[in-house]
C-alpha cells in the first residue's frame, strides 16, 4: 500500500507542476479545469490508502483533494489567478503528503524527482492530446514541457545511479531477479523514454502534434512501468532505485 500511495502522490506533485508551468496565455483553461480533476483522483484514492497507516498524510492527501476541486471550479469560471494558486497548491500538498515523518533527505529527493519525470511526462502527453481538441495553440508549451521531463530525467539518473552505486556496495550477493529488475529500471524507464522524448521533439519540427502524442502515450508507458519498479526495488534498499 506504501507503493500505491507514493505513486499516486509522486504522479499528482509532478502532474500539478507541469501545469503550473503551462503558460494560461497559451493554453486553453479546460485543460487545466479537467487535468485537476485527475489530480482529484489520484489524491483521494491516495488519501483513502493512507487513512489507516498515516493520518497526518492522509489529511495533506485529503487537502489536495480539496484544492484541486477548487481549482477545478475556478478554472471553470475563467478566473486564472485562483486557479493557478490552487494548481500550486495542490503540487505542495502532494509533497506533503508524500514525504512525512521522518524527513529523509534520500526520500524527498527521490520523491521530487521521480514525481517530476512521471508528472511532466504524463501531462506532455495530455497537453499533446489537448492540441488535438485546439490544433490552433502554439507548440511552445508543449515542447517546454518535452526539456522539463528530459531535464528531470536526467537529474533522475544522477539520483538512482548514486543510489545503486551506494546500494551495489553495501550488498554481499545479487541476485539474478534484481538484475532484471535493475536492468528493466534503466532500460525503458529511463534511457527509453528519454529516446521517446527526443523522437517526439523531433516530430514537433514536421510539424505533427497527432504522431508525437502517440509516442508520448509509449513514453508514459515507460515511466509508469520505470518509476514503479524503481519503488519496488527501493523498498528492500536504504537508498533510491
């Protein structure tokens, strides 16, 4: 249940600043009106997860629940102030929730940038999917998206690969399912979709939004499938995988 609870809210964090960076000028406000209602989602099924093991982040989970409704009605009603606040809110809170007691310097950096490369990939792939329904907007944010998650995914690389430097030392033996674990990790959770990120900036130059989209769609895939492994394997660690 920890697993699910870290997912959720490392996924909520992420996607919420993704559209914190999202400029309104830019974009339309249903994108961000319906994005928060995924954020709703993943919240309050991640504060139902934690409600027997953790009160105090359940009650921060339950929080950004409330917050991205809020900012969901303000959206609604046109008004990109509030919205954007509550936006920010919700991010903070997922946070919150995601790094209680006690503060681990390991934890919450792995958790920000795991919640970065799963965020900001997932809602580059939302926004791609969004251009479908408003093919007028400019590419400019969808492709600062693209740098933001690669850059993450890069910095996500230095986390983990010191992780697995500090945990390979520590270990007496490695098991063959580790490896694969390992391998599987790095192989398509991280070196694949930073390859699918390039391919989709490169396919923005034709320009097509519909064919870079679908690669976004393999790309989420990729860090869905990479962060949860990552979280299995740092569950038997002291350090990030």
């Amino acid at each position: 249940m920890e697993i699910l609870s870290q997912f959720l809210l490392r996924l909520a964090f992420g996607l919420a600043y993704g559209m914190m960076i999202t400029s309104p000028k830019k974009v339309s406000s249903g994108f961000y009106r319906n994005h928060l209602y995924v954020t709703l989602g993943l919240t309050t099924l991640a504060a139902l997860v934690l409600s027997q093991s953790d009160a105090w982040a359940a009650a921060a989970a339950s929080l950004a629940a409330v917050a991205s409704f809020v900012g969901a009605a303000a959206w609604l009603y046109e008004a990109p102030r509030p919205g954007r606040f509550f936006i920010q809110l919700v991010s903070a809170l997922s946070l919150a929730a995601g790094c209680t007691y006690p503060f681990e310097v390991w934890h919450v950096v792995a958790f920000t940038t795991s919640g970065l490369v799963l965020g900001v990939t997932f809602c580059s792939m939302l926004l791609g999917h969004w251009y479908l329904n408003a093919p007028g907007m400019e590419l400019a944010p969808l492709r600062k998206l693209l740098v933001i998650a690669a850059i993450a995914i890069v910095v996500q690389m230095v986390v983990v690969g010191t992780g697995l430097v500090c945990e390979a030392s520590h270990r007496s033996t490695v098991g063959i399912d580790w490896l694969l674990f390992v391998t599987l990790r790095w192989s398509f959770g991280l070196f694949g979709v930073l390859g699918l990120l390039w391919m989709a900036w490169q396919t923005l130059k034709i320009p097509n939004t519909q064919s870079a989209t679908g690669i976004l769609y393999v790309a989420v895939i990729g860090v869905f499938i990479g962060e949860l492994t990552g979280l299995l394997l740092s569950a038997e660690s002291s350090y990030p995988l």
